[in-house]
C-alpha cells in the first residue's frame, strides 16, 4: 500500500507517527510525507528546516516530547557562547544536537546536493519506518522558496513571526518567495500520483499544507491524482488543536472551522482536493453539509493524544478513502 | 607606546602575552596585532578564522593550553552529531565552544560587517590587554584571501594540506587566491606607519608572516616605517620551534636556518624588512654574519616555554630596536 500525506512539522509528526504505527503490521507498504519547506531559513550561514527536523527526529524517536519539538537531552552550549558574543536569535531554539543536523544539511547543501538528497543522506542515520511501513521524507520543493508574512510593520519571515512575534502582529497576507520558478522536489507529484490514498495530515491548512500546494504543480497533482484524497481538520470545536493557524487562516479569510477549511480546501468534484474530511465529534453537526458539497465526512475524536488516538484517526481516514466509488 | 606585531596563531598567541606581559606594568601602551588571515576558510557555509580565534582564545585566558589551540573545556556534541550523519572533516575539530565563535563571527559577516568588525564584537567579550597594555586584533584584510597549497596532485587549501595532510605532501608552491585586489584591512597601514616599534613574531616565515606581507601595501609599509622593525626567529639551530615550517621554506627555497629566513625577510638598509633580529644562542655564530648584511642580531634563549621567557625575548627585542640609530 502506498499512502502519501503532505504535511507540517508537528502536527504532521504526530500524525506520521499514527500513520507508521497503523499500517506497521500489515502487509508491506510505503509511507511518503512531503513534507512543507516554507519554515525552512537561513541563519548565520547554515540551512534550517524546521519541519523536516521535527518530523525526522519525532519518526526517529529521538525527538523531545515534552518541547514538541527539537531532540531530546539537548544542550545548549554553542547558543550560550553565542549570547556570550551578544549575537543571536533569541526567538530561535539552536540546540547542540540540532545543530549538528543544521551543519550536515549545510554541508550537503554546500557539496552542490538538492534539499531531497541532503534529506535522504540525514534521515538514513536513523530507520524511520518500523515493521512493514518504510517511510520517505520528501521537502516538497528543493528550491529555497520561504514563508513570509506581510504585516502592518512590514514583511518578515515566518518563523521570526511565530515564534519571536507570537503570531500576534497581524498577518495580512503570506507570501512565499520566489515560489513561481521552484518546483516539486523529485518524486513529490509521483508519489501523489500513484499512491493508494493521499492524506492531508491536520497540520496547518495556510502556512504549512497551503504552502506545500502553493509549489507548482502539487495542487494539481492533488487534485487530478486517481488515489482518495482524505482530510483531517485539525480544528476542533472552532478551535485549532495546536499553534496559532487561526492567526493565519483569518488572513486568508476562512473562519477557524472545520468545516469552513475543508471548504476552503474545496470537494474534487468542483475541482478541489478533498474525496473525504474527517472532524471531530463536536463538529459532526455542522460538517454535515460537507456531504453535499461533494465531501465524505466522518467524525471521531480528533485529538492525538498518543499513537492509539493517532491511529484510530488513520483508519478513520483509510477507511473513508475505502468508502468511495472507485476512480481512475 | 605603540608595539604592532605581525604574528599567526599559535606562535603568534604566545609572543603576543610576552608583549602583553612585558609592557603591563610600565606607561600606556597600545599593542596591535596584525594577524594571518591566510588560514581561514569556509566550512559548512561558515567562516573559520584559526589564527585570530587562536590569538584571542589564548590572550583571553580561555585556550587549551595543552592541545596549543581551540578552547578550554571544550566538548565536541555537534561534531559527534556530525560524524554520526557521516559529515564532518575529521582533520579539522570544530568544538563546541569553537562553533560558538564561527557562528557568531559568520553572523556578523552576513550582517554585513567586515572581518575587522566582526573580529571587533567577538574580542569585546573579554579584556585582551593587561594592566597599562591594550591589545586590538586586525585581520591582516577584511577580503577572503586564502592560502592554497599546490602539490603534485594538485592545489588544496592550506588548512587541509597541513591539518589533514600534516605537510606531507611536498608543497610545489603556496597562492593566495585573489591576493591582487585584496586590500589591508582598516588601521593596518597606520598601525605599521605610526608604531614606536614593529615586530615580526616567531611565527611561520612562508605561510603566516609570509601571506600577511603579501596582502598589496602591507609589505612596503613595514619596509619603510619610520620605527625600527625586529623580527624573532622561530627556528633554533636548524630545525623549527613548532609546526612543520621546515615545508613552507623549502617550497620556496629557503632553508630551514634562522640566519637563512633573517636574509629572506632581508635588510632594510637593501630594500628589506629587518633592522634586528633575534637568534637563539645557539644560532649566535651563524647569525653574526647578518650584521655586515646591516641587520643587528642578539642571541638569547628563543624558547617560549612560559611568560617569563617570552617576556626576556619581547625585552630583547624592544632593546635591540632602542639601541639603533633614529630613523625618520
């Protein structure tokens, strides 16, 4: 079986991990992420790409839990002779294990390598499929195309927005940066193309799914692939399950709501990308009108709160995919 | 009083706290070193500069005295990381602390600055100087001219010639790669013009002394100070204090003596650099005979093995430059 998920980093992370451990004692399938790289970003001379990481080191266990993000018993010694020197991105977490993998990639990058590769030769460290399910990570362009925000004061990157600014300077537009040349990194519109199912992990539907459609040609890849496409909101009761997406989707103008992002992301049979929405029990009520807009919907706990929530929500989504008439 | 000194890393390091140490207790005095910027390079988009961070790690109290270079207490987390997703480049360490310093150093590049500046901000963090002596830090140039090594299996970076390949490989010829429209970085030129006194430190002839004497300007400054130009040797009968100089000289067809490299920086009654030099004493004999070439000579125990010794030899020098007639 072939799933596809595009995805972000945290949510995304959670979600691959329910993915992984669903189909990890069936029969052998292969699990792809394409993963978002408009967080990605230089700083001081070395590449960052804060989805990619988080995804590799959550699949990889060696993540930190506790943060949601960065590597577990992490130190901090090369970010405290930076503050030493009065230099540094104090909204930016430069952990000593994670600039190791900041370093590789740098170096990769550096030895003329595209983003994929550098991603291939860093995640073989670690085996990140377990049992039956092998997983690939994909960024889902190699071109350096980055999320900025365009406020009130200005136009900044994304990740100084969320995380030095809190998402609290309101966001008026998001820009992604020289994204009209770039490309789908290598085996992105295959993998949509021939997989199985196509998820949309819950995982920002703005600045992280919305980025990775925003590539040239994914959003049509999506939209024309054979396989279902099945989405998870990840908006629960009018109220996003991590992060601050609301922040992102009023700048785009979609209500924080279940219902309103998957129309947002719109039914296949009106061009859009979506066979299947999966929400939350508390929403079932009103994403009941997505039935006649063209979307199966299902509603079920919608929380990952550990791998057991997490794979109940996949099977939710692959049996949704099962549900419909067979296309293609 | 003003002492400018021309000096590489870990030589340089050491004769520079004999300066310090040798002038803290008496008048003001203002110590500037102008240091070899041949060594650096980058590594994984970021900026290495050996002989800089060697002179302000040591000068700053803050080096491993064993090792001779790099930081005390270092750890090596990152490059553990590094070696783990099988990058790295096992013949140059990069510890943790180091990593600190290039990171913040390759901000400051991307900032904008130059390397004058960087290394500006970088030394501010600690007192250089002791007592009545300052000491400032110039790169011999703010411009990235860096010494290649050409070998009979072609041309690498200095670094890696003498870090990976200890000097093995016989060195054919050194380049500075675009040395031509290199300038001396700001307060060079003045800081040689304006001086009581210039010394050049033990330091290697060819490759530390050698490249900053090539940066256009620098060469004809110090020939022709006003203040009297002394150099040390940094070879003590026939065989080089540290280091694998003895591979730099031959390249360029000197030989391994302190009279030999005394001829080489020359006279500066002929057009040369020196009007002193100081020789060990087992090197008195052979040196006599630079006095007739018009360079005065003292010979005195040349091993920097503590303060003490250094101190003697920077008080040699700055006796043998008093004891000359007034220039200028």
């Amino acid at each position: 079986m072939r799933v596809t998920v595009l995805a972000g980093g945290v949510g995304g992370s959670r979600f691959l991990k329910g993915v992984r451990a669903a189909l990890r004692d069936g029969e052998p399938s292969e699990i792809t992420a394409v993963v978002n790289t408009g967080d990605d970003m230089w700083l001081a001379g070395l590449r960052i790409a804060p989805d990619l990481d988080t995804i590799a080191y959550a699949l990889a266990g060696v993540n930190d839990e506790e943060r949601g993000w960065g590597r577990a018993g992490e130190t901090m010694r090369v970010s405290e002779e930076l503050a030493a020197f009065g230099v540094g991105w104090p909204w930016f977490t430069l952990g000593d294990l994670d600039l190791g993998t900041h370093i590789a990639r740098t170096a990769f990058l550096h030895d003329g390598l595209p983003l994929s590769e550098a991603t291939r030769r860093i995640t073989a460290r670690w085996p990140l499929g377990a049992g039956a399910a092998s997983i690939e990570l994909l960024p889902a362009t190699d071109d350096e195309v980055e999320t900025h925000v365009v406020t009130d004061d200005g136009e900044l990157h994304f990740e100084e927005w969320w995380t030095r600014l809190r998402a609290a300077a309101p966001a008026r537009a998001f820009v992604q940066t020289g994204v009209e040349a770039s490309r789908p990194a290598p085996g992105v519109l295959e993998a949509i193309r021939d997989a199985d199912v196509v998820l949309l992990a819950p995982s920002n539907p703005v600045v992280s799914i919305g980025t990775i459609l925003g590539i040239p040609g994914i959003r049509d890849a999506v939209a024309t692939t054979p396989a279902p496409v099945i989405g998870v909101a990840g908006i629960i009761g009018g109220a996003v399950v991590r992060g601050m997406a609301d922040a992102c989707l009023s700048a785009i103008g979609v209500a924080t709501d279940a219902a309103a992002v998957a129309r947002h992301y719109g039914p296949r049979s009106a061009g859009g990308l979506l066979d299947g929405w999966l929400v939350d029990e508390v929403d079932a009520a009103s994403a009941a009108g997505l039935e006649a807009d063209g979307i199966r919907t299902r509603a079920l706990p919608l929380r990952m709160r550990d791998d057991a929530s997490s794979v109940a929500i996949v099977r939710a989504a692959l049996g949704l995919a099962a549900s419909g008439s067979t296309r293609g």
